[in-house]
C-alpha cells in the first residue's frame, strides 16, 4: 500500500545529509510518495508565511514526517509536529555499531534507549520577570526567601503533569517489553532538589511502572546518573526522563558512541509520529558535504518501522552496520575522509 512522507530539509548542513538520504529512501521503498510543503524560508516566498496552513495540511494528510534539524526557519513546523501533534514521547535509541570511533575503551554492547518526555518541562516557554511573580507570597524551601526579597532578575516555568508524565512512563515501560532485552526502565530525575516536579514525576513513574509486574523498575539522581551512564552504559535499558535532562543526555549519549552524527530519534504520539536526527544543524560544516547521514539513515529506518515497511528498515539498519564495520568510507566526524554523499552510496551497496 503506498505511504506518504512529508519531507522537511532543514537549515544549515542538515539538507546535505536529508537530500542523498530520501533519494536512497525512494529506491528502497518506491511504495513512499515523499510531499514537500514550503516551509520556512521557501514557505515565506511563496505564501509569505514560513508555515502556512496549506503546509500544515499536507503534514495532517500525510502519513508521518521526515524532519531535517532547524536552526529556526521551520520552528513553527516543529512546533505544529510537537504540540500539534502531541508527540510527547522523544525515543532516542543509542546502539553501539562495531567500527563506530567511540571514545570509550569498551563501548561493546550498549544498547539503550532514552525516551525524553517531549512536551513539558522547562521547555514550554513560560518566562518572565520575577517581577510578575511579586504576588507570591511562599518561603522557598532552600533559600527561605519570598520572591520579593530577590533582586531584578527572570523566572521560568517547570511543568510536571500527570497526564504527561504517566504517557511517558507507560510508553518507556511498552518499549521496554517489546524490547525483551534487559526488561528494564530506569527513571532519571532531580527529586531531591525539586521535589514538587521532579518528586512527582518520579511518584508517577513508580505508579504506572508498579503495573508492569515483568518489568524491572529503578531510579537515580540525574548528577549521578550522567557519571553512571559514562562508566556502564552497558547496564541500561529503557531510560525515561523529563524533557530538558533528556535533551542534555542524548547528547552525551551520542557523545558515547561516537559522534552527534550517530544519533537518531523519532517522536512519537497517540495518532502522529515524525522523526528526525537527534543532533542539531551544524552550521560550522555547512556547505562541505561531510555531516555523517548516521542519524538521519537511522531515524529513517524507525519511520520504515512506523510505516510497517520492517524488511526495508532491516535492510538500512544492515547496510549501516556493513560500512561501519568495513570501515573504508566513513565521515571525519568518524575519523575518515569520505564525504556524505559517498557513505550514503555505500550505505546503499550494502542494502541491496
Ligand atoms: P541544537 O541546539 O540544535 O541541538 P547544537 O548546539 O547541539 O544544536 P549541533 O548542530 O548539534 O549543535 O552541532 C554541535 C557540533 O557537533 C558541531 O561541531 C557540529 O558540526 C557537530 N555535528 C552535529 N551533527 C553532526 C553530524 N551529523 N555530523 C558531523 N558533525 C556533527
């Protein structure tokens, strides 16, 4: 059955690593009819609007969304993708692949995933003046002191749901049974300094992690987890966490295996799900030809998934680990010299 794939480029070197990619998408899986709505800078020359509502309605037509990393063109696309969508589980998968030039002396093995709650936090833009807050008439717990007493300064709003949180958690919990590898999710948060937040996000999660009796459920300090994580990875399973100590972690974990480049994600939700790499656009590269494709092959491989098109995406994956094994065409990010058009051909020898 045919699907339909939104395609966004992205900003900066993004666009070099998305291009070559959905052309190898299109001969693995010529059943994929691939839509690019103008956004951003293209969205305003035509529509004068970076994310018009004929853009937005491509996106709601389409089966999923293959996303490039934005430095702030296609902000509102993503902000649509996210809160539109409610893709509130961000699944970041971190496997290591033989020939990958980790900086760890063992990196065999690792094989975790990081489920960052997507949707709330200190990410949903609630900031100010402290001013504002004047009324506040409570004693903070560690610094006994009425908002009043500080000096001029900004305030952000942390925002802990139970709703949001207890989707979250259940859906680390289902991935890590259908993971059937260690059974195993481990709660990362900072409970003992924010306790209404973060003590709650961890409440919740012993709460919903209590109804799955074959998974094993266990929590750490995010301070000590970062040190933890660094020295075992290999001990981790299914990692969930509220959205900025995922966003931070994803990419030490990326760090782990080797580059930015390797880590790919897909944001998940109760009716959408999109998918884009895990790093950012590297502008310092732009231009060059050399961003490692790791990410955007990889998180194109869980939208095939997704897709329910499962040969093609063993197939990419396969292809992946085949070049970096062999180890002949890799990108600098991985120590070699081959552009990214090169790796992504190589890629495709392997596939097929
Ligand atoms: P964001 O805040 O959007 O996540 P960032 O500030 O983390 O972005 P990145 O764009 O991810 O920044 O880049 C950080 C560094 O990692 C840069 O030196 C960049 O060149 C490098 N980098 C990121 N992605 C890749 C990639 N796919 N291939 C090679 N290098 C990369």
């Amino acid at each position: 059955m045919g699907k339909s794939v939104v395609v966004i480029e992205g900003d900066d070197a993004a666009p070099e690593a998305m291009r070559p990619v959905v052309e190898l998408l299109g001969e693995l899986a010529p059943q994929i009819q691939f839509e690019y709505p103008p956004v951003g800078e293209r969205g305003n020359e035509l529509h004068g609007n970076p994310f018009s509502p004929e853009a937005k309605a491509t996106i709601d037509q389409a089966d999923t969304t293959l996303f490039g990393s934005t430095s702030g063109s296609s902000g509102a696309a993503l902000q649509y993708l996210r809160w539109g969508k409610q893709t509130f589980a961000n699944v970041r998968p971190c496997t290591y692949l033989p020939g990958c030039s980790s900086p760890l002396s063992n990196p065999q093995g690792i094989d975790f995933v990081i489920v960052r709650e997507n949707l709330e936090d200190l990410y949903v833009g609630i900031e100010g003046d402290l001013e504002e807050l004047q009324f506040l008439d409570r004693v903070g717990r560690t610094v006994r002191k009425r908002v009043r007493d500080f000096s001029e300064g900004r305030y952000a709003v942390k925002v802990i749901t139970e709703s949001g949180t207890s989707r979250v958690v259940r859906f680390a919990c289902e991935l890590a049974r259908e993971r059937d590898l260690q059974n195993k999710v481990t709660c990362v948060t900072k409970h003992n300094m924010l306790r209404g937040t973060d003590g709650y996000f961890l409440e919740l999660a012993r709460t919903v992690a209590s109804e799955y009796a074959d998974i094993e459920f266990e929590s750490f300090i995010v301070d000590d987890f970062a040190c933890r994580l660094i020295r075992e990875p290999q001990r981790y399973d299914v990692i969930v966490m509220p959205n900025l100590y995922g966003d931070i972690l994803s990419d030490a974990a990326g760090g782990l295996l080797g580059s930015l480049g390797l880590a790919a994600s897909g944001c998940y939700g109760h009716d959408y799900a999109y998918f884009e790499p895990a790093h950012g656009t590297a502008p310092d590269i732009a231009g060059t030809n050399t961003i490692n494709p790791t990410a955007t092959i990889l998180s194109s491989a869980m939208m095939l998934e997704y897709l329910g098109l499962k040969e093609q995406a063993k197939k990419l994956r396969t292809g992946v680990e085949k070049v970096y094994s062999k180890g002949d065409v890799l990108t600098p990010d991985q120590g070699g010299a081959s552009t990214t058009t090169e790796f992504v051909d190589a890629v495709w020898e392997q596939c097929c």
